[in-house]
C-alpha cells in the first residue's frame, strides 16, 4: 500500500478507538450517575422517616431537643483553632 493509505488506515483505526474509549466514558458516566441517584433517594427516604418519628415522638410527649446556646459550638471556635498549648508547635 501506498503511504498516504497507511496514513489514512492508521488515522481511521485511531478515531475509532478513541470512539470507544468516549462512548465506555460516557456509558460509565452515566452508570455513576444513576446509582447516585438511587442513593440520594435512600438518604431522602432516611431523612423523611427520622422526620416522622420525631414528630411521632413530640406528639406522643417525648422530650424535645435542647435547642439552647450553651448546646451550640461558638461561631468563634475557628479563631481558636490551632488549641494553644505548650505542646503546640507552630
């Protein structure tokens, strides 16, 4: 064969490889696409029936959550981080 078909079969074998490799890609893409899906459903699933048991709990009298300050971090526990110490090595 000539050269410039060689060139040309070469070019042709190399498109469609990389054809495949696109389209497993693709396909794969979408694979993980769909069971991310289905997890998010689960977790919503999950979320809604601690909601309803909570709101069974209330209604039955249960304790209610202690929704106070002291029960929160502080909004400057950042600025406090690294803890000071005399281990601490800055």
């Amino acid at each position: 064969m000539p050269p410039l078909f060689d060139k040309l079969a070469k070019g042709v074998s190399k498109a469609a490889e990389q054809a495949k490799f696109e389209a497993e890609k693709v396909r794969r893409t979408s694979a993980l696409n769909s069971e991310i899906a289905k997890l998010k459903a689960q977790v919503l699933e999950a979320k809604v029936a601690i909601a309803d048991k909570v709101l069974d709990l209330r209604a039955a009298g249960g304790p209610s959550p202690n929704w106070s300050r002291s029960s929160r971090p502080s909004p400057t526990w950042r600025l406090r981080w690294p803890p000071r110490s005399r281990n601490w090595q800055r």
